[in-house]
C-alpha cells in the first residue's frame, strides 16, 4: 500500500482551484479554492475572473494540501493536471503550476483528462472499477454520457451534449426564475416544494427521429426556451408564476431525460454499473431517479459523494494514479492545452 | 544562483545569472506560447550550466503590465518554484526593464518614455528618467494603459521605447530600440538593485471583461 506513488493532481478548467493527493485509490487530501462567488454577479463563469482567482489560490491551495495530507511537495512521486477540457486561460494557470513542480521536483507530469477525471475520482470512494462501466459526467460545464473499459486508457463517448450542459440549463432557468446563480442548488430547493407533474416541458432529442441519430445525445436549449416561453405566457397573462412547480417539472425534464438514456445505453450494451458524476448529481432528484432505474434495470450505481462531485484536485490525482500504474510515458514540460479535449483522449 | 523570466510580451525570455553574470539565457521561438514554452526554457538554461533547480536562490519575474494569460504564466511558474524552494520572488515591472535596457545600450538618456503593445489599439506606458548606462532606473509616472494619442502631447514628444512606439509612429513622434524586455537584463537589474522590486503580482491594469446581470431578455 505504502510502496504505491504518491500523487499530486491540479485543476483549474473552470471556477475551482483544486489540488489533492492520492495513493493509489486511497484520497490523502483534497483542498479547493473557489471563486464561484465572484461569478454570482454575472450570472455565470467570467473566464478572466476565474483565471485571476487561480492564480491567487495556486500556491495556498499546494500547500493546504500537503498540509491536510502531512506531506512535503518533496514526498510526492508524479504530478498530474487537467490539460483539458476547460477554459483554456484558467487551464494555462493550473498547467504552468504543475509544470513547474514538476521540474522542481524532478518528477513526472501527467497531463490528464478532465472529464475523465470525474468518472475515476469514484475509486477513492469505491475502490477499483469494474471491467466495464458506463458513466454519466453532469454539470455546469459538461453533459456527457461514456462507456469506459478502462480508465486510464480505453474510454469511449457515447454521447455528449449538443448546446447547453446540464448544469447551464440550471442556471439560465434560474435566471428566470429570478432565483440565485449558480442556479442548480436554488432551483433544487425550491423544486422540493413543487408538482413535477405540474408542467410538462419538452425531453430534447427524445423523438423517434431524433434517436435514430442522438440516441446518446442531449439538448437542453429547446427546454430552456420552453420554459422561458411558459414563464412569458404566465407573465403575460397577469397571472402569478407558480416557481416551484415550473421549477420541479424543469428539473424532472432535465433528470428523465438524462437517466433516460443513461439507461437505455446500459441495456443497450449489456453494461451493469454505471458512475454517475459530476457537479449536478448534487441534485437531489438526480440521485433519486438515477437510483430507482439502476434498481428496475438491475444495475450497480456508484455515485462519489457530492464533494468529490464537484471540480476538484483528488479527481485528477485519482486518474493520474491510475495514468501512472498503467505504466503510461509522462507528457513534456511543453505539454499544452486543449480546451476542447474530447473525453475519449485520456491524456491531454 | 537569480532565475529571471519574463512572460509580459508575446515572448518568453529565461536568463539564468550566477554572482557575477548572466551564464545562460534561453527564450521560445513561438509568440503567444507562454504555456508551452516557458518550463522548457528553464530547463533548459539550468542544464546549460550543469544547475539543478536546487541551484537556484531567488526568481525575479516581469509582472508586467501585459496581456494577462502570458503574464499568468510566468508569475504562476515563479510562485510555484519559489514555494517549493523557499526562496525569494521578485517581481520587476516589465517596464522598468526595457527602460533600463534602453538606457543601458545607449538609445536614450535623461527623459523618455517606454510603451508595450496593450492591444485592442492601446499601449501601456511609463515615463522614465535615466542619469545614463548603468544608473537607476527612475520611474516618474505610469504605469498605465490606453490609446496612445490620448498621451499629453509634451509626453509623446519624448523619445519611445518598445512595441508600442513602432506600432503607433503617428502618436509617437522619436521611437527607439529594443522593443520588448529581455530575461537578461532583468536579471542585471535585479542583481544591482536599479529598479524597484514588488511582490510577484500582475500589473493588470484593466478589470475583466464582463457584464453584470441586468434585467432579463424575452425569448418571444
Ligand atoms: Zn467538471
């Protein structure tokens, strides 16, 4: 156990400076720094903003890690940082960081996949992946659904999104609702006292038309737009906005669709554990729904806990372990950013 | 040994100087690169010189005012080394530098101004005054950052050095050479204490481009 290399993973694709320490499976530390309250003000993530914050919360966050996990930088075998996908301002911060330990150091970098990052960080919490598993990546930033065969190496897209993230969906429709950013908390809250049943809003690219080509596929624009237009109609016709109910029959339209077809992609591959990750499994019906087709479709469901949901360094840690023990070729110090990686490439 | 690196220009520029003088400098070939190109140009000078990053006892870093993701860069890359190190970062206003370097190759002596290409058709700038080669260098105003027509007119009439001065010659009456900083002579500047020294902050001189939520728009 102890003979397994310590590593260090970094992120910055988004909002989140994150750093953790990983041992094989086991998670050392997981320090994050956010600025996600400096974004309130806009309504979503300013590039630059996040960028900024990175740069400040770099150094703090390195060492509140090492702090949390009793180690030294000098103790840590490899370091691996979110190469993409991402904002790629925000990723340069983060890369730059690792670069230079790396070279500090004297140890190997890893550049890694983000989104790929989110499916092994479940092997801190539930050890090792089985052969072949299905994941469901959800939040502010991606929608995608991937069959992985093996985590360091052998990830397949099944599907992804076609306009908005999951996530972004949550927070345009906050907006309307006049509720606060970031939009999938609030719109959870007040959901909780809503009819889900109450409105039916559209399932984007759910038509036999569109599945002949989308099967695996979302869009969240249309459902947006239609809830926008509902809201109009009521607005318009001087009546009061009953917010729950939109927002609960919202969420139950965005988390139908995505079990939906999650599910349909087990059974359609003979696949019996699915990862279901990312930043908007903090929903509460996303949960809820995800566990009541996993039981009816005779599936395992392997959820990390919301913390390790969201963006962090342990996510990419954790992939970087498993990068390293598959015995892969580090990346140069001229290692770049791709801000648009595609989770089919593990490695940036 | 003083690493020195500067990522304010569309260059990067890594000079490596032991106690009497720069021994290794190295920089990208590719402008706008700051990413890719920086780590491997300290790797490089420290092999040039057979040095270890353990060789190294302090960073001086240009903290610009220049385009921010480069300038991120550089300033990350030096934190984040000086951390592991538990050495001393300097930061230097890229500014002060080629005002230095100016003077130092004989472009210019007494008053003068220096300006970097800020895009979006303005400059950031800084007035200077020079005693002459090797003399402190002496910041009288700036640094700042707009349209460079927008300069009071007894400040353009002083000789300009760097990009900005070559790529607004109708603002600009006198430009003069070098056009960007170089790693090398931050780090001569650094060694002899001519210019001020800084925390390793960005000079960003600009807030974020972004608008505050307003009223929402209809969608029909
Ligand atoms: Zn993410």
């Amino acid at each position: 156990m102890t003979d397994e290399p310590l590593v260090l993973g970094i992120e910055s694709s988004c909002d989140e400076t994150g750093v953790g320490l990983v041992r094989g499976t086991t998670l050392l530390a997981d320090a994050v720094a956010s600025s996600v309250e400096e974004h309130a003000r806009f309504g979503g993530v300013v590039p630059e903003v996040a960028s900024r914050a990175h740069l400040e919360a770099m150094v703090p966050t390195l060492e509140r890690a090492c702090d949390e996990a009793g180690v030294s930088l000098w103790d840590v075998d490899a370091i691996a940082v979110t190469s993409g996908p991402g904002l790629a301002g925000a990723l340069l911060v983060g890369v730059a960081a690792a670069k230079a330990l790396a070279l500090t150091l004297g140890k190997p970098l890893y550049g890694v996949n983000h989104v790929v990052g989110h499916v092994a960080v479940d092997q801190l919490e539930h050890g090792p992946l089985p052969p072949e598993c299905l994941a469901l990546l959800v939040s502010g930033g991606h929608t995608n659904l991937l069959r992985v065969s093996d985590i360091a190496s052998d990830v397949e897209e099944l599907g992804g999104t076609l306009d908005d993230a999951a996530g972004e969906a949550f927070d345009k429709v906050a907006r309307l609702l006049d509720l606060p950013y970031p939009g999938g908390p609030s719109i959870d809250a007040v959901a909780a006292e809503g009819d889900p049943a109450a409105i039916r809003f559209p399932r984007g690219l759910t038509s036999q038309r569109d599945l002949e080509r989308h099967r695996y596929d979302f869009s969240f624009s249309g459902l947006k737009t239609a809830v926008a237009r509902w809201v109009e109609a009521k607005e318009a016709a001087g009546e009061p906005v009953p917010v729950a109910d939109v927002a609960a029959s919202f969420r139950e339209a965005v988390c139908d669709v995505l079990t939906r077809k999650a599910f349909d992609a087990a059974r359609a591959h003979g696949i019996t554990d699915m990862v279901v990750g990312g930043g908007v499994t903090a929903n509460a019906r996303l949960r809820e729904m995800a566990a009541v087709r996993a039981e009816a479709a005779g599936v395992r469901l392997r959820t990390p806990r919301p913390r390790l949901c969201t963006d962090n360094g342990a996510m990419i840690a954790a992939l970087g372990a498993a990068v390293v023990a598959a015995g892969q070729e580090p990346s140069g110090l001229d290692l770049a950013v791709d801000s648009s990686l595609p989770p089919s490439e593990v490695r940036g | 040994m003083l690493l020195a690196l500067d990522t304010a220009t569309p260059d990067v520029t890594v000079a490596l100087r032991d106690d009497d003088r720069v021994v290794a400098t190295a920089g990208g070939d590719h402008p706008m690169r700051h990413g890719e190109q920086l780590a491997p140009a300290i790797a490089e000078v420290l092999a040039a010189v057979d040095a270890t990053p353990r060789d190294v006892t302090a960073i001086a870093v240009g903290t610009g005012p220049g385009p921010f993701t480069g300038l991120r860069v550089g300033i990350v890359t030096a934190r984040t080394m000086a951390a592991v190190l538990g050495i001393p970062t300097y930061g230097v206003c890229s500014l002060d530098v080629l005002a230095a370097q100016a003077a130092d190759a004989g472009a210019v002596e007494g008053r003068f101004l220096v300006a970097s290409d800020a895009r979006r058709t303005e400059v950031y700038w800084a007035a200077y005054d020079v005693a002459g080669p090797g003399a402190d260098v002496v910041r009288l105003d700036g640094p700042h950052v707009g349209p460079a027509a927008d300069l009071p007119a007894e400040l353009r009439a002083l000789p300009v050095v760097g990009e900005g001065g070559r790529l607004y010659p109708v603002a600009f009456g006198d430009v003069r050479g070098p056009e960007r900083p170089s790693a090398a002579a931050l780090a001569e500047v650094v060694a002899a204490e001519r210019v001020a020294l800084s925390d390793p902050e960005p000079r960003y001189l600009r807030r974020p481009d972004a608008v505050e939520l307003s009223a929402r728009k209809r969608v029909s």
